[in-house]
C-alpha cells in the first residue's frame, strides 16, 4: 500500500470563535501518486481547506499531516519553507506576476526553494519543456504573462505548480474561466504531466462534470462532516 | 531571501511611475532641508565671523545688541556718539594696544559711509583673524579719497578713479547730496562675505570737510565752502559713532571693559563683539527655525505621499502577495518587503537630495547670491548625516503603515485573495 500524501483526521476550522465551522473534515486519505477532486458548492469552505494544506492556516481541532509531517508541530517560517519545498498551486485566476515573462513566472518555485529547483535539474531548460508539453508556444515563453491568453494563463500557472516536481500540486478551480471543451483538455494535460511527475492532485471544483478525470472524490458539503 | 528581493525590484519597477513621483518628493525634501541646514550654519558662521580679534567694541551707552549692530553691520537706530577727546583718553589706556574710531551717518546710493582712519584697514579683521587685502588700489591717504568693499564696487560698477558724490543719512531726502564735494576711489577691498563688502570707507577728515557748511544735519543757505579750500580748517572730528579695541592681552578685556564702563567724561558701553554677535543671533534665530520647521514639514508632506502611494497600491498587489505566499514567502516577508521598499525609495531621495543640493552649490550659487547669500556651501555640513538618517528611519516608519495592512490582508486573503 502506498505510503499517504495527505492525512486529515477530524479537522474543524473557524474564522472567529462564535463562527460556524468554515471546514469541518471528520478523515481524508490521499494515496501518493493518486488524484482527488473534491468538490463542493461555494461557500463549502474549500479555499479555507487549501490554505489549511499549505499550512497557511492553522486547524482549530483536529490534525492534517501531509507527506507524514503535520503542519501544525511546524513553526510558522518552516511551514512557509515546507510549503514552497513540497507543494505546487494553481488557482482560479490571477495566478502570475504580469510583468514577469512566461518563463520567469514558472521559475518562481526555483527561486524561492532550491529543492525544487535541484529537482528540476536545469531549471530553464525543465521549465521550457514543462511549457512546450502543456502546449504553449516557444514564442509566448518570453512574453509578459499579462499579455497572454486566460488559457495561457492557466497552463503557465501549471507549469508553475509542476516544475521541480513537488509532491502535491493543489489546484482551485484552474478551468473556471475556460470554456468548455478547454476545460477537459487542461485537466488531461495537468494530470499527464502530474503523473509524469510523480505528484499528487488535489483538485477543487464545483462543477461535477470534470470528476470523470479523476482517481477519487471527495464531496465538501457546508458545516456537515465529509 | 534573496528572490524575495528580486521581486520586490521588478515589482517596484512595474509600479514605476507613483513610486517616481513619491521619489522626486522626498528627494526634493531632502534638498530642501539640507539647503536650508548648509545656509543656516553657513550664515551662522559668516554673522559670526563678521569681526574678529577685536577685542572690544565701545560706543556711547546703549544696548549691547544695538551698539553692534550699528558699529559693525551699519544697522539700526545710530547709539548716539562719543567725543573725541574722550576716545583720545581712552585709547591711551596702557592695556590697549590698537584702536579704530568709525564714524557713520552718510551713504553712497543706499551704502553706508564709513568714516575711519587708515589703521582700519591694518588691524580689522575678519573670520579667521583673516585681515583686509585690496583686490586693487591702496588704502586713502588725501582727504577727498574713498575706499570701496567688494560688493559695492561690483554693483555700481565702480573701478579705482571713479568719481563719486555721498549723500547726508541714508540718502532718502532730495538736495541732502555733498555733490560740492567729490570723492575719488582709490582702492577696492577683496570679499569678504562681510558687512565690509557694503561699505565705503573714507577718512575721518572727509567726513568733517563735508559737513564743514552744515549746521545741524542741513547744509546753511548761501553759505559753501569749497574743497578746495577745506585743508585750512581744523579736521579733527568733535565726535565719533564707535570705535574698536585690540588688546595687549585678552585676559584683561573684562577689566578694560569695566574701566570703560566706569569712564568718567561720559557714559560708554564697552561690549564683547562675539557675546553681542551672539546675543543678536539669538534675536533673528526665529526665522532661521521657522525656515527648520517649514523644512521638516515638506518633508512630512513627501513621505505622506510615499505612505499614500503604498497604500493606494496595496488592493492591486493583494494578489502579488498571495502568489508570493503560495511561493513559500512569510507574512512577515511580506511585512519586509513593504518596509524594504520604503526604506529604498527614502534612501534614494536622500542621496539624490544630496547630489541636488551639491548641484545646487556647484550652480546655483550666483543665482543665491542674488538672494544676499553669499554662497551655498559645498561642504558638507555638521549634523547633515544625521538630517539624512532621521529622513531615513522617517521613511522607514513610514513603510510600516502599509507593511502593517499588507500583513493584516494576508492574514484575511492566506492564498486566495478577497477581490
């Protein structure tokens, strides 16, 4: 049996104390390797969940240990440190610098951890790749990503998550702002190219039509245990 | 966090031309309050330095403030004068080595006229016990012979052989001219940055020749007597308005002062030059404050601009934060950040406020002068590092303001910014 990259265990998260709970997670499991999309309406707390996992947040109750390290025994500067080391984002949108390039946006993980950036090897050359796969033009790598398409966006922002290959790669809502039919091919790419990396996703959504993509899922439904 | 640095860099140049124009205010504050420093000590200094290594200043009995004012810059109400049988008695006091009688009460279009002897130009001295030199000509010999300062020579364009009139008082009152008597410039003192700069010195014979036919502050109708005929009257002036004491020994300046004091023909003030020069800055040293004051204030102005500028600029970069927080930065990077870059856009203005006000002293200075300053100065002045580093740690206090937010919003925002 695969070791565990995520373990929750009775997790409850409020804003303020005299709040409903924000999350509340009675157990989660995800295998190393494996995809998970979670889903849930909005307002069902899953950004709070997702700052949760990158140790943004601390639980109230409960313990969430990721990659057998529970992110609460952590100090503040070592989740922070943790967080650039193991894990890679992609949110809805507004995910990159817009006066950096393409390529310096998918970079960033290099510059701020070294693990991820001995991992990638030659991070330039790792990056250019990772673009090349997710189907960017080698002639949109140098440009200022806020001259590039939403989509464009969103497969840099991937490329981002992916480069040094972390272990987790977190993504909130990346398709919201794709159409359709982009949609399913974004979430092939990412997950093609999470599997080629030996990562584990955690992929947030509302829209249940795109689960067909994944391994497991998992329902966030407000103020009631998973 | 040397990536984290990087960032901040590119993102501040992305933002560019608000971080510009908040620069260009604090540098200009910069300027404008090392200026103001460099002016102040340097007039501080050159007021100082008006009247050296004269030991006392002595006039008829009035405050010391007003004697000197009078004596020295040819200021203000005249004391009233002293006789010259009394100078005479007490330039013979044993303790005094030199003495200089000046007489005032004439002017040469709005300059005053310095009635003296010749020993003036030997035993006056200036800032560092610098003496008087001549940048032409020589000191008056005959009686009808002026010697002009720096500045007024340069103004009315005089040269040595110029021909000039005075005029009784200050000038102000029409047929007041001695124009019956002319003078011939003789001489032309090098600069000084004194109140000699603005003065014609003549003899104190001229002073009585050209008052010979006046009675009473106004020339007598009908009644003249030429100069060329002045030679056979006695020239000895009745009265004098000061005259300055050099000393054999400093140490007994306060027992020549006090004999002074006690002189029995008619009521003296004996004053310290430096302690008057002293006590009269005291009495002008509210502008130079509210010149401090107003100064600071520009300053407050700029970096409130910088804190604005921060702060307005904070909802766009919410989201900058937040990729930076998913990148593995810390609240509290967050918090350096903010305060780094205030640190640096106030470190900037201070050096370029620098290298402005060294411009300005390399240019600007004959344009100041205009202004009655002499020069701004190039050197660096006391106290001048320390202006910088309080705009600094300013500045630096000023970043917190937003830091403060930015911290604040991330903690709201973690990853997913609210906007």
């Amino acid at each position: 049996m695969a070791a565990a990259a995520i373990r929750i265990d009775d997790l409850v998260f409020r804003w303020r104390p005299d709040a409903a709970p924000a999350v509340k997670l009675a157990k989660l499991t995800v295998d190393a390797g494996k995809s998970l999309f979670l889903h849930g309406p909005s307002g069902a707390g899953k950004s709070t969940l997702l700052n949760l996992l990158g140790g943004v947040l601390l639980p109230e109750r409960g313990r969430i240990e990721v990659l057998g390290q529970v992110l609460g025994d952590l100090p503040a500067a070592r989740r922070d440190a943790f967080r650039a080391d193991h894990l890679g984002f992609v949110f809805q949108q507004f995910n990159l610098l817009p006066w950096l390039s393409a390529l310096d946006n998918v970079l960033l993980p290099c510059r701020f951890s070294r693990r991820r950036a001995q991992r990638a090897g030659e991070p330039d050359a790792a990056a250019r790749r990772l673009l090349a796969a997710l189907d960017l033009d080698a002639a949109a790598h140098g440009a200022p990503a806020g001259e590039l398409s939403v989509g464009q966006q969103q497969r840099v922002a991937a490329a981002r998550a992916l480069i040094g290959r972390p272990e987790i790669v977190i993504a909130d809502e990346p398709t919201s702002a794709l159409d359709a039919a982009r949609q399913d091919a974004f979430i092939d790419l990412l997950l093609g190219e999470a599997k080629a990396a030996g990562s584990t996703v955690v992929f947030v959504s509302h829209d249940l039509r795109l689960a067909a993509h994944f391994d497991e899922k998992l329902a966030l439904t407000v103020g009631a245990d998973a | 966090m040397r990536a984290l640095l990087r960032l901040a860099l590119a993102s501040a140049w992305n933002r560019r031309l608000g971080l510009g124009l908040t620069l260009l205010s604090v540098m200009l504050a910069a300027t404008l309050l090392l200026s103001v420093e460099r002016v102040r000590q340097a007039a501080r200094a050159s007021f100082a330095q008006s009247v050296s290594a004269t030991d006392l200043v002595v006039g008829a009995r009035s405050s010391p403030v007003q004697l000197v004012l009078h004596a020295v810059f040819h200021l203000g109400e005249p004391t009233g004068n002293l006789g010259w049988d009394s100078y005479r008695k007490i330039a013979a006091d044993p303790a005094i080595a030199w003495s200089v009688p000046l007489s005032l009460g004439d002017s040469h279009r709005g300059y005053p006229v310095l009635g003296t002897t010749p020993d003036y130009f030997v035993h006056f001295r200036y800032g560092d016990r610098q003496p008087l030199s001549f940048a032409s000509g020589a000191a008056f010999a005959g009686i009808f012979e002026a010697v002009l300062g720096a500045e007024v020579a340069a103004r009315l364009g005089y040269r040595v052989g110029e021909r000039i009139t005075l005029s009784h008082g200050d000038g102000g009152l029409a047929g007041m001219e001695h124009e019956d008597k002319p003078f011939t410039v003789v001489g032309i003192l090098a600069p000084t940055g004194t109140p000699v700069d603005r003065s014609v010195h003549v003899g104190l014979a001229a002073i009585e020749a050209i008052h010979l036919d006046w009675i009473g502050g106004a020339p007598v109708p009908g009644f003249s007597i030429g100069a060329e005929v002045v030679q056979k009257f006695d020239l000895t002036p009745k009265s004098i308005t000061a005259f300055l004491v050099g000393l054999h020994r400093r140490g007994e300046v306060f027992a020549v002062q006090r004999r002074i004091g006690a002189f029995a023909g008619e009521p003296l003030t004996a004053v310290l030059p430096g302690v008057a020069l002293d006590q009269l800055w005291q009495s002008v040293g509210f502008a130079e404050r509210a010149l401090q004051v107003l100064s600071w204030l520009v300053l407050a102005v700029g970096l409130a601009g910088l804190a604005a500028t921060m702060l307005a600029g904070l909802d766009q970069r919410r989201r900058e934060l937040a990729i930076l927080r998913s990148l593995g930065a810390g609240r509290r990077h967050l918090l350096a950040l903010l305060v780094l870059e205030s640190g640096v856009v106030s470190l900037l203005g201070c050096l370029l406020g620098l290298a402005a006000t060294t411009l300005l002293a390399l240019f600007g200075a004959g344009r100041l002068a205009a202004f009655g300053l002499s020069a701004l100065p190039l050197t660096v002045a006391a106290g001048e590092m320390q202006l910088l580093a309080a705009v600094l740690v300013c500045g630096l206090l000023v970043g917190l303001l937003p830091a403060w937010r930015a911290y604040r919003l991330s903690l709201a925002d973690g990853l997913t910014p609210r906007c």
